[in-house]
C-alpha cells in the first residue's frame, strides 16, 4: 500500500485570536511581520511552536512581557 503525504495546514494564534496562514511560502517570521500592520505590538512577540493540533500545525505568537522604564 502507497503512503500518502500531505502537507498540514498553517495556523497562527495571538492573544487568543486565529489568524489564517497568508502565504505557505512565508515564513513564520514574515507572517508575523505582516500582521504588525494590524497589530503593533505583535512585532516583539516570540513564535512558539509549531504544536501539530489535528491536521494542522499551529504557531503562537506570543507578546514579550516586559517593565517600562
């Protein structure tokens, strides 16, 4: 019997929010980038991950917790 491979699915999560792979030739980096447009503060977030949840792979985007001043 063939095995058959498929690539998974892309997904990003920030601050609870699912937001859609843009471009599978992007990477998660570049995905990050261009959601700062929309989120600012997403710039100096960690990626985490990816978390294989199902058919898909899941990255995080986690905000960097910090002290001003």
């Amino acid at each position: 019997m063939p095995v058959q491979t498929r690539a998974l699915e892309r997904t990003f999560s920030y601050m609870g929010l699912q937001l859609p792979d843009l471009d599978r030739a992007l990477t998660p980096e570049q995905i990050r980038d261009a959601y700062s447009a929309q989120y600012p503060e997403i710039t100096t977030a960690v990626i985490e991950g990816p978390d294989a949840s199902g058919d898909k792979l899941v990255y995080k985007f986690v905000r960097a917790i910090g002290t001003k001043g």
